[in-house]
C-alpha cells in the first residue's frame, strides 16, 4: 500500500504531464496544416510535448512514418516510464502496454496477409519496442502467408492461441473476428485479472467501469456490425463475442435476436452503459468504444484519489492522442477536408 504522500506524488506527475498535451486548440492548428512537413513544424515547435523527441528532425525532409514512429516512441516511453512509479500494479499495467500491441500488430499483419498485400507495406516496429516484445517483429514484418505468420511467433504465447486456423481452408470473412477474439480473450484476461488480484476498493471499482465500458461497447458494436453486413446464424455470432463485461445474457440474448440492427440500439438503452451513449456525441458505431474510454478517462484523471486509476487513465488517453495525430496526418497526406479528418478524431 502506497503511503499519502507517494499516492500524491505520482498524482501530481501524471497529471502535470498530461497537462502539457494536445488541447482542442491544438488539434484546430494541426488540420489547418497543409503538409506532414508542416505538421512535423508544429509538432516539433510549438508542441511542448513532442518538441524534444522530433529536436533532430528535419520537418522539411519528414516521411510520414518516420514521423508516426517518433511520436509511437514518446508515447510508449513516457507510459512505461510513469508505470515504474506506481508499485501495486505499474509492472503489470506495463506489460499491459506491451501485450496490446503485440496483439494489434499481430491483427494488422493478418489483415495485411488477408489482402494479399506485400510484405513491404507492414508497419515496421520500431527498435525501441523490439527489446520489450516477446515476438521477432523483424520476422514478423517478412511473412508471405499463414504458415510463415506461425513460424515468426513460434516462441511466444501467441502460438499456442492460433495454431488451430488453416489460413487457406479458413480464408473468410469469419476468419480475421475469430482471430480478433482469440486475441483479445487472452489480453482483458491478464488485465481482469490484475485488477481482480491487484486492486481494491474504489481504484478496482473505477479500473472495472474502464475496461468492462470499453468490453461491453465492444461487443455492442460488433453485434451490430454483424447483424448489418453478415447473414450470420444467431448461436454462432456468441463465439464472436468477449466474454468479459456486464452485459447480462439476457442483454445479449435481446440484441442478437432482434432481426433489424438498429433495433440493438433501443435494447442497449436500459443497461448503466447504454446510459453512458445517450450522453455522447458520436459519428461512426465502431468509435463508440473509444468515446467512453476517452470520457470515463479524460473525468478520473482529473478526479480519481487512486494511482493505478489516474495513470491507466494516462495511458489511455494518451494512446487516444496517438490515434489522433496519425489521423492527422494521413488525412493531411492524402488530402482529406479537415471537416472529415475531425469527424475521425476523439476529443
């Protein structure tokens, strides 16, 4: 148990950290950027967070996944970094951080794979990330198919939750969900349980609103999705579910059965996240997860007296930000109007 004074400490660092990131105001000045050398300007600048980062960068000769990547790289620092204050749970919530991307990487190459895309065009981990990997991102960057995929994660974890996938027999548009749920079925059950273990009292209480907010729209959007775009029998579309959250089975049982998917919406209304959505903006379902992250975050990390509660909020919050600017700045690259570029962004 932390003493009062270190809970203070670590609540003041967090917080005077992420004092110094994006404002509305900033993200206003970025989609007025014409070019990703231009954003880079800003972003080096007059950006008190990323200035030292991109101090060596030469905005006016600026790739844009050169860019991404240094900015990936401060985000990922500074949240390993505040982990190291936080004694009852940071080395977990670290490995968290590093479990999560694996998984997305791991679902960006298949997805790559899946669209018959080069190898050459898979996002490249940076090397910074590599030493705390538990998977050969190099290798991983060179498969050509499904076997070769297996081979470069045949000394993690990860090879004991796909193997069962035949890449050509299973070559559907099932394929990629049930893959996702493998994933993301190992990773909210590390987390669960450290919150479950690790946690107690109020900071367990809102760690659980956090991530049982993000499982439950999770699943809720993709209910939706399937019911909308697949022709999918109602016992099968379970399995593509988290088996996480606080949605009842008879919750479930209401929006899988309902024949039109937009009557999903008026079965959700009753339930404490349903609540939530009625109080949000939004333009796109699938965002829906991220808004009540980015809410339910965005109120504890000014409010919440608990360590672990502010500095997952931090994180999430700050990975957020990353999405944004990289929304940015593919937007800007490939000349998208500002006005649809903000429709994209979580703020």
């Amino acid at each position: 148990m932390l003493s009062r004074f270190s809970s203070n400490v670590i609540l003041s660092k967090v917080r005077a950290m992420y004092s110094k990131h994006m404002t509305k105001r900033d993200y206003d000045l970025l989609l007025a950027c014409k070019s990703v050398s231009e954003i880079a300007y800003f972003l080096k600048h007059r950006s008190g967070v990323y200035s030292q980062i991109l101090e060596k960068l030469d905005e006016s000769k600026v790739r844009r996944g050169q860019l991404e990547n240094l900015i990936r790289k401060k985000i990922f620092r500074d949240s390993i970094s505040i982990c190291r204050y936080e004694l009852s749970v940071g080395e977990q919530f670290a490995q968290y951080i590093i479990k999560k991307t694996e998984v997305e990487q791991i679902l960006h190459t298949l997805r790559l794979l899946l669209a018959g895309k080069s190898p050459d065009l898979i996002y490249t981990m940076p090397i910074f990330f590599s030493k705390h990997a538990s998977i050969d991102f190099p290798s991983l960057t060179k498969v050509k198919n499904y076997k070769e995929f297996l081979d470069s994660i045949s000394n993690s974890i990860y090879s004991r939750l796909l193997p069962e996938f035949d890449f050509k027999k299973d070559k559907s548009v099932n394929f990629l969900p049930k893959v996702e749920i493998k994933l993301y079925t190992y990773l909210y059950d590390t987390i669960f349980e450290v919150i479950k273990n690790r946690t107690q009292g109020n900071a367990r209480r809102e760690l659980y609103e956090i991530f049982n907010s993000y499982v439950d729209l999770f699943n809720f959007t993709r209910i939706i999705r399937l019911k909308q775009y697949y022709n999918m029998d109602l016992t099968v579309l379970y399995s593509f579910l988290l088996p996480f959250g606080t949605f009842k089975q008879k919750h479930l049982r209401d929006m899988i059965n309902v024949s039109d998917y937009k009557e999903v919406f008026s079965r959700i209304r009753s339930t404490s996240v349903g609540r939530k959505i009625a109080k949000i903006k939004f333009n796109y379902v699938d965002e829906l997860p991220l808004r009540i992250n980015y809410e339910l975050c965005n109120h504890y990390i000014r409010f919440s007296s608990n360590p672990s509660v502010v500095m997952f909020s931090y994180i999430t919050l700050t990975e957020i930000e990353l999405s944004n600017i990289i929304n940015i700045i593919e937007g800007t690259r490939y000349s998208v109007a500002s006005g649809e570029i903000l429709k994209n962004l979580i703020q």
